[in-house]
C-alpha cells in the first residue's frame, strides 16, 4: 500500500503481474523489449486464476467482467490479451 499512497500505481502493477506471475506476459514482454517493440498490456496474473478455481471448488460462481460489465470466459482474457 506504500507505493500506491506514493503515486506508483503502475509500478505496483508492474511487480504484481509482469514481474511477479504472469507467466505468458513476462515471455511476451521480454521478446517485445528484445525485439524493439511495444511492451504489451499486462495480462492476468496467475494468483488471480488459483482464487477463480478456489471459489469455484466453493460451490461460488465467479463470473469475470469486461470494462462493459459483459461475463467472460478466463481463456477470452487472455486471447484478448494476446492480440
């Protein structure tokens, strides 16, 4: 929370998604920067997926959003993500 009360907000997503578990994002940044290209948006980092099937194994249904409030399907993130 320290570096979001300093204004590092992009930062602390930085370390909690490429840096941390995104998986296919930390591949992806990686060839982008060798590349000399954009760095693509960050994607959805691996803890989130484990908390989805852990309510799920709950008996909860979680349903994930897009920014119009339309359900998605996990997999439909990540394509999103990878185009």
């Amino acid at each position: 929370w320290a570096l979001e009360a300093y204004g590092a907000a992009h930062t602390l997503q930085e370390i909690l998604t490429i840096k941390s578990d995104d998986v296919s994002g930390r591949v992806k940044t990686y060839e982008s920067i060798v590349k000399g290209e954009t760095v693509l948006e960050p994607g959805v980092p691996e803890s989130f997926k484990i908390l989805v099937k852990e309510l799920q194994s709950l008996a909860l249904q979680v349903e994930v959003e897009d920014a119009d409030g339309n359900a998605m399907e996990l997999k439909e993130v990540e394509d999103e993500f990878e185009r």
